[in-house]
C-alpha cells in the first residue's frame, strides 16, 4: 500500500481470519481446539509450537555465539552482517522470523533498528531444498529410487507387520506401502506432527508403537535419501546448487572478495551494497529450510550414515574458523592484520581458532557475483588465500565429521571434525554444478542410477 506522497511503501497490518464450508456448503469459520478464530495456522505455516520451538533454537544461537563465545555483538543496530535467506515455504520464512528474534529479541536491537534483509528465490529458481519440481532430471532419479525403495519393501516382512497395526485404518482398508496413498512417509509426517502437539491431536495408539516407528523411519530415510549416498548427479542436482552457495560465501568471506552475501544483504532501500552501519563482513548466516535441506546436505557430505529423520527445528551449522595467527590479504592486496580475537575461542593444540564468517578487512563490492570456481581453477595467489581457514559442521550441536576430512593434512591437527577449507571445498566442488538449471534438463535419456555407488564426502 502506498503512503500518501507516492515515493515510498507502507505495509497493512491485518487481523486474518480462515474460512471454510460446513456441512450444509455454507461459509463457516475455521476455528482451534479452543474456539481462536483469529490466528489460526493455515496449511504449509508454522504452528504456536513450531513458533515456540524455532524462537527457542534462536535464543540457543544467542546464547552459544553472542553470550558464550562473544563472537556476535549484544545489541546490534542493524542486520547487516546476518545473511537471511529463506524457501517461498511459510513455515520457512517464518522460521527464519522466530530464529531471528529469539537470537536478537527487542531488547537486543536499537530504537532505531530498520527491517532486516530476508533473501527469497521463486519456486523455479529455489535450491534451498531438493527441488523436483522444477528439475525435470532430478525429478527422475528421486522417483526411480522411491520406485527401488517401494519394491525392496512392499512385501517385505516389516511392511507385513506394519499392516497388522495400521491398514484397518487406511483409506477402504488398503495396505500400507511405500507407495500407498496416504505414502508410509505422508503417514510418518502426521505421526511425528501428532507427537510434537500433544494428546489432543493423537491418532490411535497403534501408530505410536517403538517397532513400528523405527521401520517407517528407515524406510523414509531410504526412499529420500539413498539416492545423496549413491549417485554423483543426484547429489549435484538435488542439493549441489546450495552447497556451492555455502562455500562461495566461505570463500567470499576468507579472501575479502565481498561475495560473502554482504552486497544482497546491505544498501539502502532500492539499491544494494555494504551494511547500513557501516559493515564489509557477513559474520553469520541464517537460512530458513527444510528437514530434506538437511539429511541431503549431510548425506552428500557423507555424515548421514545411521542417522534418523530429522526430527523438528533441527539445524545443520557450518562454521568457519580462522587460525589466529595467519596473516591474510584483501582484494586489493593490503595486508590485513590478525583481528582482536574473543576470550572464549576455540583452542586446539596451542593454535587459536579464531572467528566466523568474517572478520573486518577491506573489501570491493561489484553488482555481479562472480561465478563459482573449482579448487583445480584457482590461481596460485587465490588458494592461497584460503589457507588458515577451517569448516566444521555440526548437525543438533554434534560435530560431523566427514570422511574426505579425515585424511592426513585434510583436517585441523588433533580433531578430524575440523575440515581445511580447501579440502571442503573440493569435496563441495565435485557435486556442485556449473549450472544448475542446464543439468537439470541434461541427460535425460539417461540411466537413473550409476554403474557403480559414488560414495559421498570423498
């Protein structure tokens, strides 16, 4: 909505209210288990509990980076230095919103403080999750290897015993399957969506029970997953485009190129560019994504192994660390020296692990991202830059170490979790695409599962 000198936008604020049809066709209004007309969450949108639970999961990122670590400031005047993206999801965006208040509630922010940058893609551009939708080839490999999943299980004995509990609860009676309608992973969801909201939303007892549970569990994580462990071409196109974007703004971050996310986070409004306070560094990023965002990241990571769904507000943290004592360049080659470091940093083996995402510097900004570069085509002087600099992802608070890091010379001497970024980089660089959207429709004739299992995180 316009404000009356026509230059600038406004929003409306609004009380929304859902309608429905009741049993006579008549327009009635959707209402809660209390009778709240107003508020009430409509379908793809976070529910109070999801609220409270992703509000809590960014109370719990205050505490361990602002609070603990002192690597993110008390009180900030803008958000700048977040980098905030979010999947045309509602339940993403508003994530993201609840995480971003929880890290930083009103008492953290100043009187002052303008509306933040949250960074959205349309459906056909969005890799923030493993989009089928709009990625004919990957749309193929997923169903195929849901097709081998559905016929290793469906007569299986697990599936006989599944039956037994639930079928007399399907739609006419029909068997529980893979590939069943409602799909034993659609009943998961709603399983796992009764237990998050308490007794008055339960189905039958049967649902609930431990062996059963575990059998659809291992079968979702199957059918959606298998094909990140297995096949090259579906990591790069289910999950690769994101990847490569995590990297790049890694990289971005350590050579002071300004491809950390700064230029599409900062400007004044209508035009992009460096932080309204002043900042040149992205210093923490928050994405708003999905439980298949995570179990693709990290099964192509090779750290998935054994693991169940994810169970609700999960998060996935990638870390970028820098040796203390290493001395860098920015772009235009002036020396930068080491930045004050928090009391409480990370210490291994007498070095000092010292910030993430970023660390003052100078920093050139163009209007145009650069396009990502495999570590084989770095220059001799770009690798360098990178040297120093660590990765370590942590799944819920646990590390996860990946095998490629393992290696000698791979990782931070004394702990495999903490990857060289060079080594994360190449591992990254194998399922990153050129160019995701020309992948998609490539190969398309061809086989959906590779000659032999292209092991991840290698």
């Amino acid at each position: 909505m316009t404000k009356t000198d026509w230059l600038s936008w406004d929003e409306l604020r609004w009380r929304r209210r859902l309608e429905t049809f009741g049993d006579n066709d008549e327009s009635v209004l959707a209402s809660g288990p209390k009778g709240e007309v107003d508020g009430v969450c409509n379908l793809g949108e976070l529910t109070d509990k999801g609220r409270e639970t992703t509000l809590a999961l960014g109370e719990r990122l205050r505490h361990l980076y602002v609070e603990q670590l002192k690597f993110m400031p008390r009180i900030i005047s803008d958000a700048d230095m977040i980098y905030l993206r979010a999947t045309p999801m509602p339940r993403a965006l508003e994530s993201v919103q609840q995480s971003f208040w929880g890290m930083y509630p009103l008492s953290a922010r100043t009187a002052a403080f303008p509306p933040p940058t949250i960074i959205t893609r349309t459906f056909q551009d969005e890799t923030l999750f493993p989009n089928e939708a709009s990625c004919p080839r990957f749309s193929q490999l997923s169903k195929a290897f849901a097709q081998r999943t559905a016929d290793r299980w469906n007569e299986s004995k697990e599936m006989e015993y599944l039956n037994t509990l639930i079928q007399k609860w399907m739609p006419d009676k029909a068997k529980v399957q893979v590939d069943s309608h409602p799909r034993l992973s659609g009943i998961m969801d709603t399983v796992n969506s009764t237990l998050a909201h308490g007794p008055k939303t339960r189905l039958p007892t049967a649902f609930y029970d431990s062996k059963g549970r575990a059998i659809i569990d291992e079968i979702g994580v199957e059918e959606w997953f298998s094909g990140f462990k297995e096949s090259n071409e579906y990591r790069k196109l289910g999950i690769g485009g994101l990847a490569g974007d995590i990297v790049s703004r890694m990289v971005g971050s350590a050579d002071r190129s300004g491809n950390d996310g700064l230029l599409e986070i900062g400007g004044e409004d209508g035009a992009p560019g460096t932080g309204r306070a002043g900042e040149k560094d992205i210093k923490f990023g928050l994405s708003g994504c999905h439980d298949t965002t995570l179990a693709a990241l990290l099964s192509s990571l090779g750290c998935f192994d054994g693991e169940a769904w994810p169970p609700y507000t999960s998060h996935v943290a990638f870390e970028l660390f820098r040796d203390a004592d290493a001395e860098r360049q920015s772009i235009d080659g002036t020396w930068l020296h080491r930045p004050a470091t928090a009391s409480n940093t990370h210490k291994l083996n007498q070095s000092t692990l010292g910030t993430l995402f970023g660390s003052g510097g100078k920093s050139k900004l163009t209007s145009q991202g650069k396009p990502r570069k495999t570590t084989s085509d770095l220059t001799t002087e770009e690798k360098a830059k990178l040297k120093g600099h660590y990765v370590r992802v942590r799944y819920n608070d646990r590390p996860m170490p990946i095998p490629g890091c393992r290696l000698p010379g791979n990782h931070f001497e004394g702990d495999e979790s903490i990857c060289t970024l060079e080594a994360f980089k190449a591992i990254v660089d194998r399922f990153t695409p050129r160019h995701w959207k020309e992948a998609c429709v490539t190969n398309i004739d061809g086989p959906a599962f590779p000659g032999i299992i292209e092991k991840p995180g290698h």
